[in-house]
C-alpha cells in the first residue's frame, strides 16, 4: 500500500488568514496528483490535477504547486472565508498496473472562523 | 443531470446479514470505484472496475464483493464475513483524462 501523508491533520484559522498545507507522496511511479475538497453534508469535489513537476495551478484563491522529484505538493488558500471551511484531500495516481488508482492522504481538515 | 447517485443514505445490517450498496453514474465513465472512510482516515479503495465484466480488488477487499453487469451500475455488498463494515461508504466514476474522479453523496453503513 502506497504512502500518502497530509500534514496538518487540521488546522484553525482566522478569515483573512492565508493558510498552506502539504501533502507528500511516492517520488517514484508518478503519474498525478490530485486535489480534492470536501465539504460537510457535500461529494468530493474536485479541485486541480497536477501532472508535470514544478506544476503550478490556481483557482480563485487556491492554489497548488508540485514537486515530484521530492514528493511533496502544496496547497494555499490566500484570504480564508468560512466557506473554505472543508476536508481538503490529495491523491497520488501511479502509473502502469496502477493506472487508475488514486490513494488518498488522510486529509487537512481548515475550520475557517469568522 | 449527469451525476453520480448512490443508495440508500443510510443503511442498516444485522449481524450475519449481506447488504448491497447501489452506485449508479450517467457520466458514461468507464471506470468506477468504492471507497470506504473511517473516522481520522483517508479514503480507503475497496474495488474499482476499469470495463464493464472486468473489476480488480483494491486495498481492504476482504468481506466485500462488486459486480459490473452494466457501464452504468457498480453495485457493492458488504457481506458477513466483513467483521467491521461501520463506515462511510463512497462510490465514484472517472473520466478517461485527466483521470479526475467524481464521487455520490455516500451511504452510511450502521451495524444494529
């Protein structure tokens, strides 16, 4: 079973903070990694795919970079609202007899207060 | 709408019981997958079929088994022999490229 660890397990911050967490994975048999968040009562929804290394991707204001030579993607969310307020998920795609597969960190779970 | 639906919501097993979770997507995504998630744990993949007639174990398959009659249909069975089936029960189907996954509202599996 592949490795798959997101660091914080959670996190507190105030709106208006900006925030950062980090998921690390396998450096070798890279294929994607992915993004996800989840929101309360909500289905995981998809947030960015990343495939490349030194891949940046930015939606509003979350962003991600990845690094698959060491293993490690981070996630930022400049400016937190309450309704970042979600479990955020990665999940590393191997390649080969693994293709399809995702394996999920246990997730980063931001409480946003206002 | 396309989408991905699964039922029951909830659903109750008595001890020695077989159940069966539903998973039904209309994306016409080939591949479809079951994840459980306990409580402080990521999402743990169950099964996963990447064709119809064709599906793979993934990694806690134990006590469970899946069928894949139909592109559209994935269902799962919790069976006896599952001796902690207590959890949250996710279904998802994925596109071709970029392999994004898109996932149901879940089933949440008591044990009475």
């Amino acid at each position: 079973i592949l490795n798959v660890e997101q660091s914080p397990q959670s996190l507190h911050v105030q709106e208006g903070d900006s925030t950062n967490f980090t998921c690390s994975f396998p450096s070798s048999n890279f294929y994607a990694l992915h993004w996800y968040r989840w929101e309360t009562a909500k289905s995981p929804e998809a947030l960015f795919v990343m495939t490349l290394n030194g891949d940046e991707k930015k939606k509003g204001r979350i962003s991600a970079t990845l690094n698959t030579k060491e293993g490690y993607s981070y996630l930022y969310i400049k400016g937190s609202q309450p309704e970042d307020s979600a479990t955020y998920l990665c999940a590393f795609a191997a390649g080969g007899t693994s293709y399809g597969k995702l394996t999920f960190g246990q997730g980063t779970i931001l409480t946003v207060h206002p | 709408d396309g989408g991905i639906t699964q039922s029951p919501k909830y659903l109750f097993r008595k001890e020695g019981q077989n159940v069966t979770l539903s998973c039904e997507q209309n994306l016409n995504h080939d591949a479809m997958y079951w994840y459980r998630q306990d409580p402080g744990q990521g999402l743990r993949l169950i099964y996963y079929s990447q064709i119809v007639n064709d599906f793979q174990k993934g990694d806690i398959a134990e006590g469970y088994s899946v069928s894949r009659e139909k592109k559209e249909s994935f269902p799962l069975t919790v069976t006896s022999a599952q001796k902690n089936p207590t959890a949250f029960y996710l279904c998802a189907s994925r596109a071709r490229e970029p392999q994004t996954q898109y996932f149901g509202p879940g089933t949440r599996l008591l044990v009475l």
